[in-house]
C-alpha cells in the first residue's frame, strides 16, 4: 500500500491569506507500507523524501519549515523493518537538515532533528540498524552544529544518542559503531560556544553523559572496548575535559 500525503505549499496568515513562493518539495516512494509529510510556510525552502523498502511493516517520514530559506533531505532505504521513523522541525531560517537510513534489518529505527534558531546544521545517519536505533538532535539557538552517526554491524543491541543544545554556536558530534552491545551518549549543551565530542566502539557496552553549562567548554569522550562509563559536568567558561576509555 501506498500513502503519499505532500503539501508543497502551504498558506501563511497574516490579516489574510498570502501564499509562500519560491518553495520546492519532492517525494519519491517504492515498495509498500510508506507515509510521507511534508509542511513549507516560508519561502524559499526546499524538502526532499526518498523512502524504498522491501516488505517493510512500518516507514514514516516527516518535514515541516515555517522559516525562509531551510532545507531538509530524508532517506530511508531497504529492509524489512518493524518500525522506522523520520522527522525534522525548523521554525527559523536558513536551517538545513539531514537524515539517512540504509538498511533497516530492524524492530525500531527513529531519527529526530528540531531546530528552532536561525542557520543551525543538523545531520543524522544510521547505517545497518538492528533491534532498536535511535538518536535525537534538538537546538534552539543559532549557528549550532550537530552530527550523529549510527552504525551496527552485529545482530545488535540498542543504540542511544541525544544532543541537545540551547545557546549560540554549539558545537555536538557522536559517533556511535558497535557489534551487539548497548550504547548510550548523551549531549546537553546550555550556553555558547561550547564544544562536545562523543566516540563509542564496541561489542559489548558502553554509556557517556556530557553536560555543558556556560560557555566556550570543550569535552572529547572516547570510548574503546566494552563495558566504560563516563559522566561529564562542566560548569562556567573555558573548561576542557579530555577523557579516553579503553580495555
């Protein structure tokens, strides 16, 4: 089955009813059992959904931008998955976004990006998910950067990420490649110009907590091996914290 819901245009009001020009959206899907959205209220804003599957139970993929200027691509590819799921929110301008999935041998698969400010950069990817992937991207501010990467070669685990960051100028990357363990990173950012860095590698598991308050901090988490627990606070400016796991 086949279920295309598209509005490439949308209507703003404003003591009436003006349309919003200069917008683009495009959805392409194969195979069955797929849901697309699609929300522009701005100008100039561009979306891409591209979903392909063989047999899947559950594919939906979501976009919406009210600002000027914003730009989102989603992807999900094959697999017989449960559940997969795509979103991305922008209210602000020139945000862009990305998202991809490839193969989904997976019983859940979410990618989540929400960006409020102005000229923030999310992207998200998940490569060969498994028995649960999931990852969150949330900013408020402007000019934030924020990157997730996912990828489970094994029959797998869970896999956890979450960035989060309210301020100016952040800056989130995490890197998630794992064999059958459970990873958990976690990114909370409030302030400006603060800089984080995950990196989990493992068979087994491995968790990592950051919380960044204040300005100009900069965190580096590596993890190797199985079985590491880390917890990073940094509290006021210019903190810096350097931390390598292994065994």
């Amino acid at each position: 089955m086949k279920r295309i819901i598209t509005i490439p245009i949308l209507i703003a009001a404003s003591y009436g009813l003006v349309v919003a020009q200069d917008n683009s959206a495009s959805i392409q899907q194969i195979g069955n059992g797929h849901e697309a959205a699609t929300e522009q209220a701005g100008a100039l804003n561009v979306a891409t959904v591209e979903q392909q599957a063989a047999n899947p139970d559950r594919n939906e993929a979501f976009v919406t931008q009210e600002g000027d200027g914003n730009f989102a691509a989603l992807n999900q590819s094959r697999g017989g998955s449960i559940r997969s799921l795509m979103e991305v929110d922008q209210i602000g301008d020139n945000n862009e976004a990305y998202q991809t999935m490839r193969f989904m041998g997976s019983s859940r698969a979410s990618l989540k990006i929400n960006q409020v400010g102005d000229d923030n950069f999310a992207n998200q990817e998940q490569y060969d998910g498994r028995s649960g992937q999931y990852a969150q991207v949330d900013q408020y501010g402007d000019n934030n950067h924020a990157e997730q990467v996912q990828d489970n070669f094994g029959t797998g685990q869970r896999f956890y990420a979450d960035i989060y960051q309210e301020g100016d100028g952040n800056q989130a990357f995490q890197t998630q490649d794992g064999n059958g363990g459970d990873l958990n990173a976690l990114i909370d950012q409030e302030g400006d110009g603060n800089f984080a860095s995950q990196t989990q590698n493992s068979d087994a598991s491995h968790e990592s907590n950051v919380w960044q308050t204040g300005n100009d901090n900069t965190a580096i988490i590596d993890q190797y091996g199985s079985g590491h627990l880390n917890n990073t606070w940094q509290t006021g400016n210019g903190n810096s914290a350097v931390v390598n796991q292994s065994n």
